[in-house]
C-alpha cells in the first residue's frame, strides 16, 4: 500500500505536468502527510483533518 506522501508526490506530478506550480499548496500538502504518517493513518477522512487543522495553527477554512 502507497503512503500519503507517495501518493501526494503522484499528484503533484500529475497536476504539474499539466502546468499547475502548486509550490504552496505542495507545503501546506506536506505538513498534512507528514501529521497523517506520525499519527499512522494512511487514508485521509474528516477527522483526520480536523485533528490536523486543529493542531497546524495557521490553518484556516480556505487551507
């Protein structure tokens, strides 16, 4: 099974080779896999990411 973070760098990819830079969003992406890893999920859900926006400080409703 791929990791968050290998499936984000696939994406990433994907979205780039179509023009798209995504230099913030790939910062903001990161920070998201890395708490997602650390804290061992490896499917994205609703209170995962509530969990990680209630940890990442800055993070807002558009993030």
């Amino acid at each position: 099974m791929k990791t968050l973070s290998q499936r984000l760098d696939e994406y990433l990819a994907l979205r780039r080779s179509m023009g798209f830079d995504l230099s913030f969003e790939e910062r903001v992406l990161r920070k998201f896999t890395t708490y997602a890893g650390e804290n061992g999920f490896n499917r994205i859900s609703t209170p995962l990411f509530l969990d990680w926006k209630a940890n990442y400080g800055s993070a807002d409703n558009n993030t």
